[in-house]
C-alpha cells in the first residue's frame, strides 16, 4: 500500500516517529502542501493522510486510487465525506487524543488573565521591583477564581475535563449541551439553559462543535446577556465567535478579557479586529500540541489504518 501525508510537520516537527505508518506500506510524508499539488502528490496512493490539507470532489475524482482517508485532527472539516462516501472512501479522524491538554490550555489563559504571570514577571525583570517603595506591587488587577461560576458550552469530554479543572480551582460550574447527562450533576455542577449560562457565568468557555446552529454563538446579541465583565476562553473553533461584536465588548468592558486559541481565519489574518482589542490574549491553535497530546494522536491515526487494512474500522466519520 502507498501511503502519503500531505502536511505532517505540525504534527510531527521532528520529535515524533513516523514508523507506525512506515511499516504498513510505501510510505511519503510532505511537510507541506500547497493546492496545487495536492493531485499530484496523492498521486496513486491508496491511503491519504491530511491534517489541513483540503481533499475535495474534484480531487477525489482526480485520485481514484484513494481508498482510504485519514484526518490528524478531531475536526474533519477539510475532508468532502459526502463525497468520498459517494466512492466508498471511509474518512476516519482522532477524536479524543487531546481532551486533557486543551482542558489545560483553558486554565492557562484563564489563570493568565487572572494573574498575568508572564507580565509582572517580565516587570520584576526589568528592575520594577528592585525599585518600588513596598514590598509588593501589581500592575492589573488580580482575580480569585473559587465561588466563581464557570459556565460551559458544549459538555463532551474535553467540557467535562475543563469542569472537573475549574471544580478544582474552587469554582462552580454551569454546563450546556444538547444532550445532557444529568449524572453528571452534583453540589458543584448542573446543567442549564443557554440563556442561564450567558447570564450566570463569571467565565464562559466554548467547547461546541463547529455546526450551522452553533456558528457566531458569541455575537452582539449574546454578549448583552452576560454579566458585566465576563471572562470569554474559546479553545474550540474561531467562527463560533462573531469577532467584531467581541472586540468591541472588549473595549467597552462589558468582557473584560478573553483568551483565545483559535480564530475565524488560520494563520490569523493582520485585519483581524481582536488583535488590537484590550485584553483580548491569543495564542496559535496550540491547545492540542503538546508532545504527549501528539503522541497519542499519531498512535490512533496509526491504528486507524491498521483497523482499515484488517476490515476493522474506526472512528469512521462518513
């Protein structure tokens, strides 16, 4: 079987082993692929892997030795199932290799806000310390987070990870989802209504899907329901807030800070309007990146293959 990666080197920069794939077949790996060689570069391969490499209609059919897909990432997005489904291609994603780690870049952004680490740090080396008048000082304001409520949009296994953080933080969280587990409840969690989330929460993180219903759920509208000065972390996906209607709720206050590791357009685009809103902290979709995160994500598109080559198929999405 000839295998090719179409853009590996996000997830493996060179600190991981490829040799999984490698013993399953004729195995190429890509660094990077632009649109114009996508074609090309399948070539006749029998198994295609992509992470934000796009494979469409058109080049499904421009690749009929494509019998199998396989996305490095939760979101399957920039694969057309539909249509590989139409050629009999199972398109198999990762969907829980980095519950842990993105829980944990919530809690980065939201002890960043809540503490500013790196920037009183940064003063103290730059000599401020050395020449204040007391023995302390701070430079924003400083934000105890027990008895706070985290309210928590899209309840699956990484909210479930995020509440069972902030439970530990002293805080008590609200949950939203579609499907509730009413097990799930106790002294310091329950489910509520969205409009109860937007209004009860001091911090609201997003963890929904990206879907129609859902797209542009942080908008103008949505924002003048929560409390003034709210705490906005999205580690989910950009377009599930309108950026305009957040950057300016950041200016005015009405949020007082979000962080953020994802946006609407990736890389993000110079034009974006949160990246010179106040208070607004962002980071480059790394939520997912930690070596062991990587590690286990390369381990299951392995085995997705695998189950794919004994007729055993897994974490198929189409």
């Amino acid at each position: 079987m000839k295998i090719v990666v179409l853009d590996g080197y996000t997830l493996n920069p060179g600190d991981l082993s490829w040799g999984g794939f490698e013993a399953l077949g004729e195995f190429t790996c890509y660094e990077r692929t632009e649109a114009q060689d996508i074609v090309s570069r399948i070539g006749d391969a029998q198994a295609v892997i992509t992470n934000k490499t796009p494979l469409s209609r058109e080049t499904l059919e421009a690749c009929p030795s494509v019998q199998y897909i396989g996305v490095l990432a939760t979101g399957y997005n920039v694969v057309d199932t539909i249509a590989a489904a139409e050629r009999k291609i199972p398109v198999c994603n990762i969907p829980t290799y980095g519950t842990n780690s993105v829980a944990q870049m919530v809690c980065a952004h939201l002890l960043n806000i809540c503490h500013r680490v790196q920037d009183h740090s940064n003063s103290v080396l730059k000599g401020d310390w050395s020449e204040c008048a007391d023995f302390c000082y701070w430079n924003s304001p400083l934000i105890e987070l027990a008895e706070k409520t985290m309210g928590i949009i899209g309840f699956g296994r990484i909210g479930q990870a995020t509440a069972r953080m902030a439970q530990g933080l002293g805080m008590k969280v609200l949950a939203f989802d579609e499907y509730p587990n009413k097990d799930l409840e106790g002294e310091h969690l329950r489910y509520g209504t969205l409009e109860e989330v937007l209004a009860e929460s001091d911090v609201i993180s997003l963890h929904c899907p990206l879907f129609p219903s859902t797209e542009g759920i942080i908008n103008k509208d949505s924002i003048t329901k929560m409390k003034d000065g709210v705490i906005i972390i999205n580690t989910s996906r950009g377009p599930l807030i309108v950026e305009q209607d957040l950057a300016e709720a950041l200016e005015t206050g009405k949020v007082y800070a979000a962080g953020l590791d994802v946006v609407s357009t990736e890389p993000i685009q110079k034009d974006n309007p949160l990246l010179g809103a106040k208070n607004c902290f962002i980071t480059p979709h790394i939520a997912w990146a930690p070596r062991e995160a990587r590690s286990r994500l390369m381990n299951i598109a392995v085995e997705n293959l695998k189950g794919f080559l004994s007729g055993n198929i897994e974490n198929r999405v189409n």
